[in-house]
C-alpha cells in the first residue's frame, strides 16, 4: 500500500509515521504539512530525532498544486498513492477528505473531521459547519475490535478519538450483549496526558502548569461520539493529568436484574480472547503498563447486590488511541491480521490464528 500522510509535524503524526516505517506491506510516499508550516522543506528525522536514520523523507507543503500534481494529474499507475492518512485539524479532514476518496485513494482520518454522523453536531461540539456531507454519508467509524467488515469495505475510516477508544473498548461487551439496564445512567471518567492536547504549545496544557483537573464537562466533543458508537448515552467527565502520554477511562453502569459475575465475565471474554491488542487483565490497570504500546488493558469488577459494573481501561492515547489503530484500520482494508506490524513476532504467534506472524516489526517505542 502506497501512502501520504498529512500532518507529520505534530505527536500523532510522528507516532503513526514511525509505525508505517516498520510495517512491510506500506509505503510512505510522501510527508505533508500545512502549507504555511515552518517545518517545511525539513526533513521528519528533523523534527524528530529518534526516527534519524530510519525516515529522513522531507515533509513537504500540501496544497491544491500539490494535489494536483500527485494526486488527480498523476499519470504513472506505479506512483498512484493507494491511502492517504489525515493527522490534521478537523476542518482540514472535512474539507479534503472528499477529494482523494473522488480520486480512488481510501482516507484513514484521524482527526475529528467525519467522526459524528449529523452534520448539526459538528457547529456544536467542533465549532465548524461541515460542507462535505456526501463524504460524511460515507464515512465509517473505525474501532477496529469491533468493526471489521465494515472498515473493510469503507472508502473513509474515521478512526476513533483517544478518549472514545478506551471507554467503547470497557462499554460495548455489556452493550452488545444487552447486559445493561436500560435507562439507567451511564457515567464515563477518563484521564489523560498532556500530548492529547497536541503538540501546538499552549499554556492550558504546559506540563509546568497542569494540576490534575476536570475541563469541559457535560460539554466535551467526545461524549457524543461515545454515545452514538455505544448506542446508549452517557456522561463523560474528561480529566488532563500531568503526565506526558496515556489515558485511562472508567466505566460505571447499571446492569438488569438477575446478571450473574460469571455472564459479565462470559461477555468480556467471548468479545476479546481472540483480539491480540485487548489484554483482559486480573488488577486494575496502570498507565505506565501501556505507554508506549498498542494494547488496551481491561479490568472489570461487579458488586451483584447493587447491580452496579464497574469496567476500567487503559490505552496509550497517541498509540491504540490513535496511530496504532489508523495502522489496525489499514491492516483490515488490506486483508491482514489486524494486529500486523504492531507486535513483537514472540507474541504474534502466540495469537490466535495469527501464527503467520512470524515477521511482524516490533512495537513503536
């Protein structure tokens, strides 16, 4: 698979970068910044030094003259980009994304730009009016444990936010196997690091400033996202702690009469014993034993007097919460495990049916 990806300056787009340069089934074609950026004409290992030696590509300006030449005038079949990654502002995404999927290319977008399905949502939650709503019809959410056949046959993948991530990953089980009693409240706590915040500088996320502290509740952009992929909705109390990279979501339901600690363990079990990113662990998880990785840590405990579940789990934010799962989403439109290239091949093949494995890279970090 031959890709673009745009917007290789910031966190993301350095996470998913170092990710595609150790997959053996893409290739990155070309590195874009905004057309304004500084940090044009620069090489990646420029802005980040830890990839010197393994992606010394130059990030070029996208803009329409660029689009023109390597996308819609593109003459030679071999220089034909296949994908094209968006790890950009969400207008950015909303306004483009339409153009290369017109032009035969599948979008991987992780930004917010095609994440809700109403158009309306978007002046509410991210302050813009979405003109591009053809391509919005034919946008597909991407949680990869979950919807794979559909992110296969997608055009444009809206790769889950970092917070929805970890709480759809703790509340779809209960959901899908209608565990939950209905109408009840739904409540979803998460916490993260400072690089949710981007890598733009600005004084509200300044490391030297951050005490943990709630921000944006009953109001943040992320609740409608969960809610709609949930089916149900939920309160979600987002948190920004001082640390660098991470995020942990809590889950807190009411489950219906009768639901036994042995079926919600049934749940869990049946929805990810073959998924070798979901790691169903026996203690509530840590930060530090995801950072840097593509797994999401799950725990659930179930007090069946009270009916009440409570469902923990921890992700890298800039990983499984985004670049790792772009890559995941990228795997399925291929036809490869979806795990490919994102494990050690010691644990790829212990995975279930992913024996093949066997030369997979290791993990980003």
């Amino acid at each position: 698979m031959k890709v673009a990806v745009i917007g290789a300056s910031g966190y993301v787009g350095a996470e998913l970068i170092g990710l595609l340069c150790q997959h053996d089934n893409i290739a990155i074609q070309h590195l874009l910044v905004s057309e304004n950026s500084a940090s044009s004409g620069k090489t990646f290992a420029d802005l980040h030094g830890r990839w010197r030696g393994i992606c010394d590509l130059p990030l070029q300006s996208f803009s329409p003259s660029w689009f023109e030449t390597y996308v819609s005038g593109v003459q030679d079949k071999d220089q034909a980009l296949d994908a094209v990654f968006f790890a950009t502002p969400h207008e950015f995404s909303a306004l483009w994304a339409g153009a290369f999927i017109d032009a035969g290319i599948k979008v991987f977008d992780l930004s917010g730009g095609f994440r809700l399905k109403a158009p309306a949502d978007y002046p509410l939650y991210y302050g813009f009016e979405h003109q591009d709503t053809h391509a919005l019809s034919r946008a597909q959410y991407g949680l990869a444990e979950w919807q794979q056949r559909q992110i296969a046959a997608a055009d444009l993948v809206a790769v889950p936010g970092c917070y929805p991530t970890a709480s759809l990953l703790a509340l779809k089980p209960v959901v899908a196997a209608d565990l939950q009693l209905e109408n009840s409240l739904v409540v979803v706590n998460g916490i993260s690091g400072v690089s949710g915040a981007g890598r733009t500088a600005s004084l509200a996320s300044n490391f030297n400033e951050v005490s943990l502290m709630p921000y944006n509740i009953l109001q943040h952009r992320h609740q409608p996202e969960i809610s709609q992929e949930a089916g149900i909705q939920v309160i979600f109390n987002p948190h920004l702690a001082p640390y660098k990279r991470g995020l942990l979501a809590t889950v807190t339901l009411q489950l219906k009469p009768g639901v036994s600690s042995g079926q919600v363990a049934a749940t869990f079990d049946s929805a990810y014993h073959d998924q070798a990113l979901i790691r169903l662990i026996g203690t509530w998880p840590k930060i530090d034993d995801v950072a840097h990785t593509p797994f999401a840590d799950i725990h659930w405990q179930y007090d069946e007097q009270k009916q009440v579940l409570v469902v923990t789990c921890a992700i890298d934010n800039l990983l499984k919460g985004a670049a790792a799962q772009a890559v995941q989403c990228a795997n399925i439109a291929m036809g490869l495990p979806v795990h490919y290239g994102l494990l050690p091949h010691t644990l790829a093949d212990t995975s279930d049916g992913y024996s093949q494995l066997s030369h997979a890279a290791g993990i980003n970090g």
